[in-house]
C-alpha cells in the first residue's frame, strides 16, 4: 500500500484516534519449545557453575580432617608430615610463586612484545600464520616442553647461571649460588621458571594481542596525522587502550605458571625451606607436590594433599576470575554486551 | 612508513593524471613510494648486525672473560641495537631513533617466537626419530618388552589406544555441555550470562593438577570406581568443558545479528533460528573449537595421573584397571636411566606432536574461514541455482 501511494504524507495513513507518540507494546510470543529450549541452554550455563561448585565441595569435604588437625597453620608450617600435626604448604606456596614470577619476569616481555609484532608490525599476509603458530604454542603439550627443558636445556644453561653468579652474585644475593659446582645449576627455579614461561607466552600473547587489535582506528589515524611515528602511535594509542588487557592477560599467565604441574615436577628437586637463591638447584610448588606424593596414598597424605589443593584452587581461581574482570572491562562492552 | 596502503598505488600512473595537461611544476614532482622494505633500510640492517657481530667478537672473546654460545648472541644482539641506533641517527635523524630500534626489536622477538616452537617440534623430531624407526613402536606394546630391551621390541600401542579412548570419552562429554554453555551465552543471556562468563575464563586456565585431584576426590575416594581410563576421560572432560565454551562462545558471536532478525522475520521460533541459522553458519567455527579442544585434551597429562595408572598392558576396557595413555607413558619412560626407555619416552613425545599437530591443521583448514564464508563447492552450487532459476525464468517469459 506505501510503494502505491509514495506521496502521501505519513500522518494520514495513522489512524486518527492513535496518540502518535505512545509507542506500541511489542510482545514476542515465546512458545513451549522454546521455554524448553531456552531452559536447556540455562542448564548448560549452570552445569560450569555446578562443576565448580563440586570442586570446591570434594576438595573441601576431603581434606577437612586435614585442616582441623593443623588449623592454620598449614598455610605457614615449612615441614610436610603428614599423620603428625606438623604439615603445611608454607615454603611450598612460596617458592611455587618464586617460580611464577620468574615465569613471568622471562614471558611479560617476550609476550607483549609479540603481541604488539603481530597486531602493528607484521605484514598483513603473515599476520594469519603468526597467530596460528601462537595458537600452536599454546596447543603444545606442556610433557613436551618438560621434556626439551631437562634434556636440552638443562646442560646448557650452567654456563650461563654460572657467568651471572660469579658476577652479578655479589651485588645481588639472590642470584649467588652458594656451593659453585655443576650439579648446583642443575633443578633451578630459575630452570623451572625458564620452561614454565614457554607456557606462558602463548596466553600472554593471544589476549594483549586481541585487545591490541581492538584499537578503534579513528585514533590511530588521528596519531599518524599528528605527525606521529608508528612506535609514537603505539606508545600514545595502542598501549593505554590496552592497558587493561595486558593486566589481565599478565594476571592469567601467573594463574597457568601457578597451576603447571609436570614441567615443574620433572625438573625441580623438592625442597622444604624457601630457595630464594634462584639459580640453585632445590625449589617445589604446590601442583607439583600433588604430582610428587599421590603415591604415598596413606588417607591422611592424600587428605593433606586435597587441602594443599584446595589452597592452589582458590588461589587460581580468585587470580583468574579477577583478570577476566579486568579484561572484560577494558574492552568497553565491545564484545560482551549481553 | 604505514603499510595500510598496497606499494602498488604508489607505483600504478592513474589514467586521468596521464590524461590532464601536465604544468611544468608537476613534472618534477617526485611520488612517495610507500614500502616498509627499502633498500638502504636493509642495507643498513645488515651492516649493523654485521659489525655487531664482529664487535662482540672481540669483546667476548678477547678482552671480557667470557664464555658460552648463549651469552655470546644475547651480548650481540644488544651491540647490534646499538649500532643500529647510531646507523639510524646518522641516515634518518634523531627523530627516527626510537622507532626503528623498536622496530627491530619487535621483528626479531616475531623471529624469536618462531624459532622457539621450531626448537621444540625440531628437537622432539630429531629424539623421538630414533624409536619411530622400528614400526614394532606402533604395533607392540611394553608388555613384551622390559626397559634394557632394545627398540626393536616392544612398542606404545597401548599408550595411542588408551589416549585416543580418554580423548574420545572426553569429547563425548564436553562438547554437547560446552557448546550448550556457549549458546546459552551468546543467545540467551540475561543476568546470569556475566557471571558464567567470568566464570569460564576463570576456569578455563585452571590447574591441570585440580582436575585430577578432583575426580580422584569424587570418583575413585568418593564413589568407589577404580582408577581407570574412565576417570581419566572424566578429568580431561572437566579441563575441556570450559574451553570449548569459551572458544564457542567467540565463534557464535561472530554469526551476524542480521542473519538472526532474518529468521525472527520469518517468523521462526528462537530454537529454530538456533538450529538452521545459527548453528549451521558457524559450523567451521565451531568445529574448529572442538578439535582444538581435543588437541588440548590429548596432551594433558596432569589430570590423568593420578586417575589412571602406568601399565604395559593393553587396556581397552575404559571401566577396569589403569589404562596408560602417551603424557602418562612419557611421564613415566624418562624416569627411567636407561637410554631406551628415554628414547622410547621421546619416541611417544614425537607421536603425541604429531597428533597435535595433525588436529591443529584440520581445525585451521575447516575453520580458517569467517563464519558465512563459503567453500569453493559451495559457491559453485550457488551459482549453478542462479543459473537454473533464470533459465527457468527465461522459459517461463517465452512461455
């Protein structure tokens, strides 16, 4: 009827009792199939909440006769005997986080820097394959990376720990070892932390780079126009629109560095007080304290074990759950709006 | 120095410039050329990492007293920044410093990213070669050998079959409740979605060790089952679920909101919008988060080690007994002083990359494509309808 009468002026096709400016009331009828449907799809959203929820729950039901045995402190006792009341992950949660931060101090850089290659400097064509091959290093099974770390790495990176105690020891303790032979390079933190970062780059890398690439180009124009240098761009544009995104990227990485468990176990020789000496051999984490002692299965090492566990869940999950926040925010509801 | 612009427009004379009346002026006019690779540019590269080299040489070698390859090339590539930079301010001016030794920097960490998953693939390949020369690594399994045995007996048969079966028992179970969880995200939404969002993030880099404690917790300590490859399944379920939803997640969102008005215009209901529009058009998408998955899953080895066993037996039995798969035998051959259960460890590690990087290739050729991009056939079919419809149409106006 409009394409017949395409002069006619809109208001006389309205009829004239309606008020033109109340809007009409749409309503969508929602039919039983979809009712079903929609509570299906709810169910699947609930489910991860429930997996959660379960793992909290058993880890908590099965290692309470373990805390209430050592109370508090679990979180600050250095020996590990369980059966008596002296257990606990003190030393054990700190040198796993000694480890992470090395991790992080080595992939940080390496993983923003990449980032950035891929979504400013490569050239468009390879800009596909890089990220396919990030997405490869992250597919990679973690065994494969524990396994070119002793067996590769470990030999060849004494020449290098050896140079940095002789002379940079003196300035800075943590970096001095203490008995200068071969074997005490070997089984490092810093070791540990070395393979561990080749997890952690990947994570790095793929979530700055996402956010990176989300800079509105208007701006970036805007730089160049300015009289701006691509690295000018980038420091004034690019990097404080992504800064929320490299936080909470950074804060994932440190959330897989504390939860990575065979590279950590196969390299590192389990010690009970705190190696601050990073480049000595000795250190432990709590993951690969789970790995190292399931066997020893008597019901009050394993219990011991679930609580060790339940302190590296919560720890994880409250890290984690706070970078998504911080990277959901930084992308302005780009991508999120529900 | 931008390379949004193609170099070609730079080059290509435009036909209504050639066609204008040229004023003296603008014949000495000289274009632009836009390229991010000039030759001075490289020129200056090449000396620069030239003369660090040899700088370092001395210094290294010679006057500091220092040794190792390692040192070596990271002490080079710090000279070779600076000579860069002073190159830089000679040829391009002060300004320009800053910029081209961050450009340097970036192209040779590109460089550094790519070498590295190189020396990883290339130094299992070059270990793990050895054993798969015996085809017995494949057919056999560790039953009939024992560790000092040579790698012409026995084999990880059992190791492939039990990884295959958890991987299977896994993607069974994830990907029905991850893609359920995806499209309850992306299509529903609603209060409850942020919170599940962050939820799944969060999860999503839980510890590997966690998912096995857990199962061990509920399945083996609480429910009385054995450990076994169905446990082990169980536990690389809990790691898969929250990545493939969130890998879902992002593919179904790219499906255009218009494809989706489209079908409500139609009429249809929110189910079936669901199922013949959006599920179909994100089809490589999603395929290409399950296989990841998969990938993910099969290599895992933390959740399976304490829900399943090492054993040399062949275990097709998901129920009983421990059934070993590839990280678990790797895990345990490498602990082993003899140099063929090492090689033997390798051996496996080269089969499991392999099966990585086999996955890895299908899900980026079936889901290199933007959703609602179409395969070759299937542009083909489009226009063979094309064609027909208005052969019809023709006879139909003659008619």
């Amino acid at each position: 009827m409009a394409d017949s009468t395409p002069t006619q002026p809109l208001t006389a096709v309205l009829p004239a009792v309606a008020d033109p400016d109340t809007p009409r009331i749409i309503v969508a009828p929602v039919t039983a199939a979809d009712r079903v449907f929609r509570g299906l799809l709810r169910g699947g959203g609930i489910a991860v909440f429930v997996i959660t929820g379960l793992i909290a729950l058993f880890l908590v039901t099965r290692s309470w006769s373990s805390f209430r045995l050592a109370g508090w402190h679990f979180l600050t006792t250095f020996e590990w005997l369980p059966g008596t009341r002296h257990f606990g992950i003190g030393s054990i949660l700190v040198n796993g986080i000694i480890i992470a931060v090395i991790a992080l101090l080595i992939a940080v850089p390496i993983a923003l820097v990449t980032a950035l290659f891929i979504a400013e400097y490569a050239p468009v064509p390879l800009r596909r394959a890089l990220i396919a091959l990030v997405d490869l290093m992250a597919a990679i099974p973690s065994i494969v990376y524990a396994l070119w770390g002793v067996f590769f790495l470990q030999s060849r990176i004494i020449g290098l720990g050896r140079w940095i105690s002789d002379h940079l020891g003196a300035v800075r303790v943590p970096l001095k070892v203490d008995n200068d032979v071969q074997s005490s390079f070997t089984s490092s933190p810093f070791l540990a932390g070395l393979v561990v970062s080749l997890m952690v780059i990947p994570i790095v890398t793929s979530i700055s780079r996402e956010v990176f690439s989300q800079t509105p180009q208007g701006e970036r124009e805007a730089a160049y126009a300015l009289g701006s240098s691509r690295w000018g761009m980038i420091r004034t544009v690019v990097l404080p629109y992504g800064r929320g995104g490299m936080i909470g990227a950074i804060m994932l990485g440190f959330g897989r560095a504390m939860g990575e468990t065979i590279a950590v176990s196969l390299i590192i020789s389990p010690v009970l007080y705190i190696n601050t000496h990073v480049l000595q051999h000795g250190g432990y984490s709590i993951a690969s304290l789970i790995a190292l002692r399931y066997q020893d299965s008597t019901p009050q090492v394993i219990s011991a074990l679930m609580a060790a566990g339940l302190v590296l869940f919560v720890v994880t999950l409250a890290v984690n759950a706070a970078a998504g926040v911080i990277v959901t925010r930084s992308r302005s509801g780009l991508q999120t709006a529900d | 120095m931008t390379d949004v612009l193609p170099a070609e427009l730079g080059e290509a004379p435009s036909p209504a410039a050639a066609a204008a009346p040229q004023r003296p002026a603008a014949a000495a006019e000289q274009r632009i050329r836009l390229r991010t690779f000039t030759a001075d540019g490289l020129l200056a590269l090449l000396g620069s990492a030239a003369a660090a080299i040899g700088f370092c040489w001395v210094a290294y070698e010679r006057i500091l007293p220092l040794t190792g390859a390692l040192g070596f090339w990271l002490l080079g590539y710090l000279f070779f920044l600076g000579v860069y930079g002073v190159v830089t301010a000679i040829v391009w001016g002060r300004r320009a410093v800053v910029d081209r030794v961050v450009a340097a920097v970036m192209y040779s960490t590109g460089l550094l990213i790519v070498g590295i998953i190189l020396d990883q693939i290339g130094y299992t390949i070059y270990r793990g070669e050895p054993a798969l020369r015996h085809l017995n690594f494949f057919t056999q399994t560790m039953a009939q050998a024992g560790a000092r045995d040579p790698l012409t007996v026995g084999g990880v048969l059992q190791a492939i079959v039990g990884s295959l079966m958890q991987m299977g028992i896994a993607t069974a179970i994830a990907v029905p409740l991850g893609i359920l969880a995806a499209l309850f995200l992306a299509e529903v939404g609603g209060r409850m979605a942020r919170p599940v969002r962050s939820l799944v993030e969060a999860m999503t880099s839980l510890p590997e060790i966690i998912a096995g404690l857990f199962i061990y917790a509920l399945f083996v300590l609480s429910l009385g089952f054995e450990r076994s490859g169905l446990a082990a399944g169980l536990a690389l379920t809990v790691m898969m679920i929250p990545f493939v939803a969130r890998s879902s997640e992002v593919m179904l969102r790219l499906v255009p909101q218009a494809l989706r008005e489209a079908s409500y215009a139609l009429g249809a209901s929110q189910w079936r919008t669901v199922w013949t529009v959006v599920l179909p058009t994100a089809r490589s998408g999603l395929t290409t988060a399950v296989v990841l998955g998969m990938a993910r899953a099969i290599g895992e080895t933390a959740p399976v080690l304490l829900t399943s066993g090492v054993s040399p037996f062949m275990n097709t039995d998901p129920l009983h007994h421990w059934q070993t798969s590839l990280p678990l035998f790797i895990y345990d051959a490498v602990h082993y002083p003899q140099q063929s259960m090492i090689d033997r460890g390798f051996g496996a590690a080269l089969v499991l990359i392999i099966v990585v990087l086999v996955l890895f290739t299908i899900a980026r050729t079936v889901g290199g494509k933007a959703p609602g991009e179409l395969t070759r056939r299937q542009r083909r079919r489009i226009a063979r309808d094309l064609y027909a419809t208005s052969l019809e149409r023709a006879s139909d106006a003659s008619a």
